[in-house]
C-alpha cells in the first residue's frame, strides 16, 4: 500500500468505494456520504457544492478525492493553496468510470484491485450502448432539468436499452419547460430518486401518458460498489414499466 493513510472524499460515491475497499482510511466525507451505512469516526465536512476547507486541512488528509462535476474548483483551488494534495476525477461514462475507480483505489491508495471492481465489469461486459427505447430523464424540478449530453447515467441507461432524446444537447443538464418535455414522442420518463427524490406521487402526474420508470439513483448515477448490481436493479425498474 502507499503512503497515504488518511483520506477525506467529497464525493459520495467515492466514499462508498475507498470505504468498502479499505476501511479506516477515511477521515473525513461529506454530508451526503450515505453509503456504506457505518463510515467510523470519518468527520462531516459539508456538502459536496459547500465544503469546509478550514476543517478539511485541520484533518491533515495525505489525499482529499474529489469530481471536476460535483464539486467546484474554487473549493479544490483553496484546498491545494492549503497544502493539501486533490486527485479530481472525470467520470462521463462507464469506461471511464471504470477506470477512474482502478486510478484512485490501486493508483493513489495502493490498494490490491478490489473484487467488488471485478463484478462489476463482468455485470456490464458485453452492454453496448444501443438504446432502443427513446426515453427522457429528469433530474430536478422547478425548474425541470434533464440528463443531456457526455452523463455517465445517459451512458448507462443506453446499455441498457434506453436512448436519452437529450443525449445531443450542448448542454449537460439543460432545462426543458415540462411542456416540451411531454411532447417529446419519447417511450417512457426515468425519474431516479436522486439529486431530486422522484417518486410514485411526486413526477409521474407532470406525464400522465408515459409510462414512468421510478429508479435508484445511487444505482443509476453513483459510480462505486453499487456498479456491481445495478444493471440488475435499473433493468428490473425499467421491465415493470415496459
């Protein structure tokens, strides 16, 4: 193993991930590191948009793991000037994804590649994106925001079987008025349960004639552990609506 022996991660899937691979070596997370359900004495530091740089550097991390999405450069930029060092990962689909975990676990943490790794490349081995059924995902309301372009869950949801109509936008998240969306001639909505908590009375009503795929949005966007099973997960959501 490396050198590194305390870490803080902002990013919760992240967390899951060094948490479940190496436990003990987080020190600090942030307020919506859920995953796995006991993360020991690891420190609170904030949100993923709103960390507490001060309380962070007193952690005296050897490594701080961070995401160029999730969280914002001026953050990462006062945590270096701080004199701590930040790995930031770029995840815009499973590939990379994929190979982000393997850069983080086994580069910078020196750990032996976990099996949970493995799992999952076997789970999505031989799932092309090939989506069949025109689908929109909705990541937010008031205002309603979509899945776009380059998103790692739009990558996911197409090896699945569902094209993202919203795949071409320039935009990464863009937002659409509901009534373009629910003229859009799609197949179906995917309303996961994160960032905003969709669910069977809160989303469904706004597109009463389409079907609507209530999904987990930990299995649909976080990239981690959770990648081992979700193509079960997401296809036995998408199949009870179809």
């Amino acid at each position: 193993m490396s050198g590194v022996r305390r870490v803080v991660s902002l990013v919760p899937s992240l967390t899951e991930a060094v948490a479940v691979s190496a436990p003990g070596l987080l020190v600090g997370v942030t307020d919506w590191c859920t995953h796995p359900g006991d993360l020991g004495d690891a420190v609170r530091i904030g949100g993923t948009k709103n960390p507490d740089v001060r309380r962070i550097a007193e952690l005296r991390p050897d490594l701080v793991i961070a995401n160029e999405e999730e969280n914002r450069a001026p953050d990462l930029a006062a945590l270096r000037a701080a004199g701590v060092e930040v790995l930031v990962t770029e995840v815009r689909d499973l590939p990379q994804a994929l190979r982000e975990l393997d850069r983080v676990l086994v580069g910078a943490l020196g750990l032996t590649r976990p099996g949970w790794l493995a799992d999952a490349e076997r789970a999505w081995a031989g799932m092309e994106p090939a989506g069949a059924l025109a689908a929109f995902v909705p990541i937010w309301r008031r205002p309603w925001m979509v899945l776009g372009r380059d998103t790692f869950a739009g990558d996911l949801l197409a090896r699945l079987g569902v094209r993202n109509v919203y795949a071409g936008h320039p935009e990464r998240y863009p937002r659409v008025p509901v009534e373009e969306l629910a003229a859009a001639g799609c197949d179906l909505v995917v309303l996961p349960d994160e960032p905003y908590r969709f669910t069977a009375e809160d989303g469904p009503e706004a597109f009463p004639d389409l079907p609507a795929a209530l999904v987990s949005g930990r299995h649909l966007t976080w990239y981690g552990p959770s990648l081992a099973e979700a193509p079960a997960v997401l296809s036995r959501a998408l199949r009870a609506v179809l």
